[in-house]
C-alpha cells in the first residue's frame, strides 16, 4: 500500500510550477469558452425569430460589458489554442525540455492578441 501513494503527492509545492499554471490556464480558458457557447447560439438563434430580434440583440453587445467580455474570449481563446499546441508538443516531441518555454509564450501569444484586437476597436 505505501509504493500506490508515495507518487501522490499532492501538497502546494506542486501549484508553483509553470506546468501547473499551465494547465490551469488551459482549463479555465475552456470552462470560459464552454460558457460562451450557448450565449452565441443563443445570439445566432434570434435571427431566426426576424430582422428585428437580430437587430436588438445586436445592439445590446455596444455595451461596455460585453465589450470587456469580449477582450476576456479573445484572452480565452488565444490562451486556449496556445495551451493546446503546446500539449501537443508534449505528447510528440522527443525533448520535452522545452515546455516550460512553450507555457509562457502561450501566455505572451494570448496577451499580444487581446492587445491587438483592445487597438482595433473602433471604440478606442
């Protein structure tokens, strides 16, 4: 019984690695995605209902809210997709040496496109 649990250790040591923060990125950037989702339907589905509803539902996302919501899925996404490139590398790679360096530029990759798309609003 003591050789089952001397790999799990599960104590706060483990939090301060990258690939900790890494994975929680990659799991919270999908819970936000996931969340997303039935919004967007929800928003594509109106326009079944006419012109009109698509146009009021149009309207309600000029609010300063779901502008910064929208920033936050940018985040989300680029995050997500650089997360999970990076633990494709992991499964094929021979050197997985490089993970740690693939964590924070996904980090970087996620930050610079919020950023690009924050300067492309027409708001700003």
């Amino acid at each position: 019984m003591a050789s089952l649990s001397m790999g799990l250790n599960n104590d706060s040591r483990n939090r301060r690695t990258s690939g900790y923060w890494a994975f929680l990125g990659h799991r919270i950037s999908g819970l936000a995605l996931a969340a997303f989702l039935p919004l967007h339907f929800l928003a594509l589905g109106s326009a079944l209902s006419g012109e009109d509803a698509l146009q009021k539902v149009i309207g309600w996302t000029d609010m300063p809210f779901v502008k910064l919501a929208e920033l936050g899925l940018v985040f989300s996404l680029a995050l997500h997709l650089g997360l999970g490139l990076r633990i494709l590398y992991i499964e094929h790679a021979a050197n997985m040496k490089r993970h740690k360096f693939f964590a924070g530029l996904s980090f970087i990759f996620a930050g610079t496109a919020t950023l690009v798309f924050l300067l492309s609003l027409s708001v700003l």
